[in-house]
C-alpha cells in the first residue's frame, strides 16, 4: 500500500450543452468538472488527489480516503441553511454552473458529515467553508454589503490578494500555525459565514470582521475562505491537508 495520503477533491457536475460548439447529440449529457489546481498543489504536497464524483457514497469513501478537500463554486441552497429561498432562481443547475445545485450541497454536506464521523481531516475552500459551517447547523451571510475591504477581487487568478485583504488570526489556532499573525490573501467570495455551526470556531477574520477561517478544536478541520490553490505564493492551507493525512495514517494500526 502506498505510504502517500488519498485526499478526495469535490467538484460539481453540468450539461454538455454549456460547452461552445459541443455535439448536439450529446447536449443533454452532462461533465464532472474539477479545479486541476486543487490536485496539482495536493500531488506536490506529496497526495494522492481523487477526484469524487456525486455518485461516489460519502460514508464509504471516507472509509478509504485519508483526507477530504470541498472546493469552491457556486452559494449553497438557502433551503439547508435557512436563508430567503426567494433568491434561488428558477434554472437547472445543470445549465448554469453558478445557479444553486442542491445536488451538490446534499452530496457535499453528506461528505463532510462522514468526513468528521470518520476523524478524517478535511479542509474547506471558499464555498467548502461555507458547506463545513451548514454540515455543523451553521448560517450564512446571504450577500456581503459593499466595505472598504474587497471581498469579490477582479484580478485574474492565480493573485496573493491586494492589501486591503488581510486576513488576522487567532493565536494558538491551526491557521496562526501555518499563517503566523496575519496574511494577505484573495478574496473571491460574495458570502461568508455568519453563526458558526456546532463545535466551530472563528480563527480568521478581516478588518471588517467578515470570518475567513473557522476551525474544529481538537479535531484535523480547517475552513479558509480564500482560494489556496489559486494563490500566486505556495499556499499552507494545501500542504497542511496532506500533512495531516498523512499522520493520521501513520496512526492507524
């Protein structure tokens, strides 16, 4: 058996037609789609990224993986958060990748449940810290107001922020661990956590006190609402993931 970690990476599903000059016959089939970034950074790190598909079942995989890492994408359902359902819009999914998906938000909550059930470190990037927060019974942040701190940049990925987004951390926290104090990070979010779900806690904030990183006390979980793998610097938060699978592994008998 391969000594390096298997992390699991989540991504999101939509139809064929989307794709300019894409055969009509297969218009109505649809494409899992993932973000290479996240399984290049992981496979540097010394992973095994695995892509995992909807139909992948959550609790079994977990079973198998060392480490599960829930990307970025579009808002999560209001429904599984309590928020306005008047703010969905009435699209399949399928043909808008940023509409709401509730497809995605059950299989990704459902992930992150096992995830935490089976002690497997998880980290959660942009909407993945959102949808760490919902699993918990946590709220959200409908649609940040407008701030002297920007938190939807236009630059062009990959980017290490610009200064007016930095991101405090506590002391003593995962982040602080792997940040130090401050860092200055992207920002391609417009939501964000609101009340924590149970057992989290805010480790990052900015200077408006919008949470940018949460954390599991005693447990391998970590939330940050940037986007690691598209920062332009190595990132922590996406070698941390694979180093703490990898001593989880080592743990096992």
């Amino acid at each position: 058996m391969s000594a390096r970690p298997l992390i699991g990476i989540t991504g999101r599903r939509f139809r064929l037609e989307l794709i300019e000059g894409a055969d009509e016959r297969y218009g109505d089939r649809c494409l899992d789609s993932y973000m290479s970034d996240f399984a290049s950074r992981i496979a540097q790190a010394g992973g095994l990224p695995v892509h995992l598909s909807y139909d992948t079942d959550a609790a079994e995989i977990c079973r198998q993986l060392s480490g599960v890492v829930v990307t970025g994408g579009q808002d999560v359902h209001p429904a599984f958060w309590g928020g306005d359902p008047g703010v969905v819009r009435d699209v399949d999914p399928r043909l808008d990748p940023m509409v709401h998906d509730s497809e995605r938000d059950e299989y990704e909550l459902g992930l992150v449940r096992a995830a935490l059930e089976e002690g497997i470190p998880v980290l959660g990037v942009c909407r993945g810290m959102q949808v760490l927060n919902v699993a918990l019974g946590g709220t959200l942040v409908a649609d940040l107001p407008a701030g002297p701190v920007s938190h939807l940049s236009a630059e062009t990925a990959p980017t290490d922020g610009t200064a007016d987004h930095l991101v405090s951390f506590e002391k003593g926290s995962i982040a602080a661990g792997l940040f130090g104090e401050h860092a200055m990070t992207n920002s391609w979010h417009h939501q964000a956590v609101d009340h924590c779900g149970t057992g989290l806690v805010v480790t990052g904030r900015t200077s408006d006190g919008v949470i940018e990183a949460v954390e599991l006390p005693g447990a391998p979980v970590l939330g940050v609402q940037w986007h690691p793998e598209w920062m332009k610097s190595e990132d922590p938060a996406m070698t941390w993931i694979v180093e703490a699978a990898a001593k989880r592994r080592r743990s096992l008998p």
